[in-house]
C-alpha cells in the first residue's frame, strides 16, 4: 500500500533525511492515524540503515530491552543474538557502539516506535535517552532519531515541551492528522473502493477519516452496508474499538471515556466548570484540567471561548466522529451486537429516523470543523478572519430567546460572516418558517453582542441549497459539500 497524501509530513521527512546534521523529530497523533504506516513506508525505501523497535504495552522493562537488544543484533549483526542488558543505559551503549561498524557515509534512522509504553515505571529510559541523544547520537550526523506514541499527550508533555535534558533538542516535529475529505476519497480509491462524495462523507461521519478504520470498508458495498458490517455485526470491530482505543492511552481509562461521555451529551459543548464539578472533588483542579487536555491532545475533544464572550471561559466539545457515532448508535445496543449483532439491515432502517437526522446534522457539524480551510476558501475569507462559534443561553428565570451560532468567522474588514450548517438528503431549503428562524438568530447576536460590524450569512449544506426567495434575499454564500472534497 503506497502512501496517500500527507504531502507537509512528507516534505518534513526528505528534508530531515537529506540534512547534513544530526535530526530528531517526534510524530504524534491519534491512536490508528497511521503514524507507524508513515514512517516505516517512507524510510523502508530510502538507502539508509534502518533501525525499528516498538515498546509493548504494559511490557516490564526486561521484556522492553529484550526487544530492544533482539533489534539491534537483526539490523546491526546480520541476526546475531546478543547478551541483553539489565538496563537502558547498558542497552543504549551496546547501540551507540553498533554504529562504530557502520560506512560514515550511510545515514542511520532509529525509529523508536510507541516510545511511551517503552518508558515504563522506574526504566529511566527518557533520562538513558537524553544522555545519549545530548553526550553522543547528536554529535553524529548521520543520526535520525524518529520518537512515535500513539498517547500524544505523553509525546508533548515529555518530548516535544520537555524541561529537563531534552529541552530545546528536538529539530522537527509531525502532528498528523486523520485524512479529510478529500484524502479519505483518495485512500478508498486506492483500495478499490469506488464510492461517490455523498457515500464517503457517511463513511467519514463515522471513522473520522482514520486510515485503520478506512482500510476495513470493503469494495463493491455501499456506506450503508459498510458500516453495518463494521459497527453492528456481533463482535464487529467498531463495536469494541471504543474501549480498547482509551485502554491503550490512558492508564484509568474509564475516567477519560466518561469525560467524553458528559462532554457529548450536550451537542453545543459544556463549560469547563461544570465538567470539573462532574468529575468530583478528587480530580477537581489541576489533575481534572490535565485529563481534559490530554484528550484535546489526542483530538477527542476541542477548546473554545465562545465568540464575544470569552469571560465566561472555556468550553468544551466532543469532536471525534468515532466517538460521537459510538456513543449515539452502538453504546446504548451494544450488549446485544456483542453476544447477537443486529437485525441484518439495521442501520439503512434508522437512516429514516428523527435520531438518524439529528445525529447527522452534529456529525457533518464535527466534518465541518475539520475543513475550515476548504469552508474559508470557498468564502473568500482573508487569512486574518477568525474563526469561531457563538452562543447565547438566557439565565434561569430569563424572558430572552437563546440562539446558538454553528460558525462564523470575525473580519477585519469590518463584517462578521454567520455561518449555518445543515445536513439534509435533499438541498437545503429556506422557506418562510425558516427565514424567520434564521433572522430571529441574526437578531439574537447583534443584540448580546453589540457589534456594529457587518452580518453577511453563509449556508454550509452538504447537498446544497434550493433557491427561493428567501435564499435570494438572505443568503451572501454558499458552501458544499463538491467545496468541502476539492479544495486543500
């Protein structure tokens, strides 16, 4: 399988290889993003002498350096086995020694792959690492050091923000995201998979654009059946990916997943305090605020301050399409799909249910905030507009409307363009209930906010927009979901 766009990230690793000093780059990302498939197809194919080991999760130290050590025999000693150290300091000089045997003229890659279940309790294995990487492997340039974890919250806090010897070290580093749109597309097409916008968007509405989960949808099945087969089978994959997704990074996992769990229960987000509150007094403060970045870290979940009202704090939403899809459709049934699956055409027969449209439209919502670039493209927006959300719920005993802005995008020229979003089967229509609607909502925000700039408002629709006479008069652009695939 070749490698589908990620064109930035491949950019990083030619310069990284072809520099003539020393390199050392961390990669991180969510779990199943496809950070191992990246490097190990891009430096697999380079002339370099290519060294990979990968920590085992909940491994004890022996079993890390016996891995550790078996590599290092297989790639430096044509498969001699060598005597295993006791401990990181010993293992790393039995590597640092490898090179010696090495053509001066032969760059060396060491891959050190899911390096946060490698660093177990009590290993000193980031203290070996910044000795050596500061006393000896940063001095040599033909040196690339690669550190991957699928825990980015770790990767962050200890590589990429480290305060002690590794400190400044790092020369590049890779978040990678899952595929949008356009690359998910690409991806399926590579797989034989031929579907069209509509089918894939469904697709990604429930992966996410995960590459893992991309290459389990199967050719010749339409996204109806695909996920059917994925998610509602007995014992299908997506059915118990959730668990062991948190399991793998995160210690106290369950805390994480009822996090995420309080979070999606409100569609339009929930505020930091009451997150707080809901995780009880023994988490309250910084161990609570700690748990919520980590799951940001790992693109869970996103931080806002509400547009205009950034005094009442922050706000949290779930933004995973996985995880909103599990928490809505399998969850609630998943006893049943574990020990009996559903009823063969289950999932085609909610997609006529009021739950099935509701849960798209805040599905197409996530989509949607992951392409602000393709969406502020096609809107003309300078670079210099911010983007954001905006909501207003009156206070209890309030005899005012609330009203909850899905996007906008705050100009310098002096205009502020309210985006709405909707997911419908058909074109997106503005009849005279809906203009009122929309209107009553413009109103809302010009009273809460005082602003004086410019409204100009913009319809998102996944299958268009019909035109009417309240579209003709209301609408200032357009964007689609053909925008949403063929831009960058």
């Amino acid at each position: 399988m070749s490698i589908v766009g990620r064109k930035k990230e491949l950019a990083i690793l030619k310069q990284m290889l072809s520099s003539k000093v020393s390199e050392f780059l961390a990669i991180y990302g969510r779990r199943r993003v496809g950070k191992t498939f990246l490097i190990r197809s891009f430096f697999e194919e380079q002339n370099v002498l290519f060294f990979n080991t990968t920590g085992a999760k909940d491994g004890l130290l022996a079993e890390q350096i016996r891995h550790f050590t078996k590599e290092i025999g297989r790639v430096f000693y044509k498969g001699v086995q060598l005597k295993e150290p006791k401990d990181w300091d010993a293992t790393f000089e039995i590597l640092t020694e490898a090179f010696k045997a090495v053509p001066k003229a032969k760059k060396i890659v060491l891959f050190f792959d899911e390096f946060p279940w490698m660093a177990s309790k009590n290993s000193k294995l980031l203290q070996t690492l910044e000795y050596y990487w500061n006393q000896h492997w940063s001095r040599d340039k033909r040196i690339k050091l690669v550190i991957c974890g699928s825990s980015a919250s770790w990767i962050i806090e200890k590589i990429v923000n480290n305060k002690g010897g590794l400190y400044n070290r790092l020369t590049r580093n890779i978040y990678l995201e899952p595929f949008n749109l356009k690359d998910t597309r690409r991806f399926l097409t590579s797989l034989g998979v031929k579907l069209n916008d509509e089918q894939v968007l469904q697709i990604y509405m429930v992966t996410g654009g995960i590459p893992y989960y991309l290459s389990k949808v199967e050719r010749g099945l339409s996204a109806a059946q695909n996920i059917e087969k994925l998610a509602f089978q007995r014992k299908s994959f997506l059915a118990e990916e959730f668990d062991n997704l948190f399991s793998s990074l995160y210690e106290n996992h369950g805390d994480y997943a009822d996090i995420v769990r309080f979070i999606a229960s409100r569609r339009y987000g929930i505020g930091q305090e009451e997150i707080l509150k809901h995780m009880g007094k023994s988490q309250y403060g910084k161990m609570g605020l700690k748990k919520l970045k980590d799951l940001q870290d790992s693109n869970f979940i996103i931080s806002f301050k509400s547009h205009f009202h950034t005094k009442r704090g922050i706000y949290y939403q779930v933004i995973d399409e996985y995880t909103l899809f599990y928490l809505d459709w399998i969850e609630p049934i998943k006893s049943t799909l574990l020990t009996k699956g559903a009823m063969s055409g289950y999932w085609q027969k909610q997609q006529s249910s009021a739950s099935w449209h509701s849960w798209a439209g805040y599905a197409f919502e996530a989509v949607c905030y992951k392409h602000l670039s393709q969406i502020s493209q096609t809107l003309n927006m300078s670079p210099t507009a911010v983007p954001n959300t905006w909501r207003y719920v009156p206070r209890n005993g309030e005899k005012k409307e609330g009203a909850q802005i899905d996007l906008l995008f705050d100009r310098d020229d002096d205009a502020i363009t309210i985006c709405e979003i909707k997911y419908t089967d058909q074109p997106y229509v503005i009849d005279k209930q809906e203009a009122t609607l929309l209107k009553r909502k413009i109103a809302v925000f010009k009273e809460r906010t005082r602003t004086k700039k410019q409204i100009f408002l913009a319809i998102i629709s996944a299958n268009g927009l019909k035109k009417t006479i309240y579209s003709e008069d209301m609408v200032d652009g357009l964007v689609t979901l053909d925008d949403l695939f063929r831009r960058e």
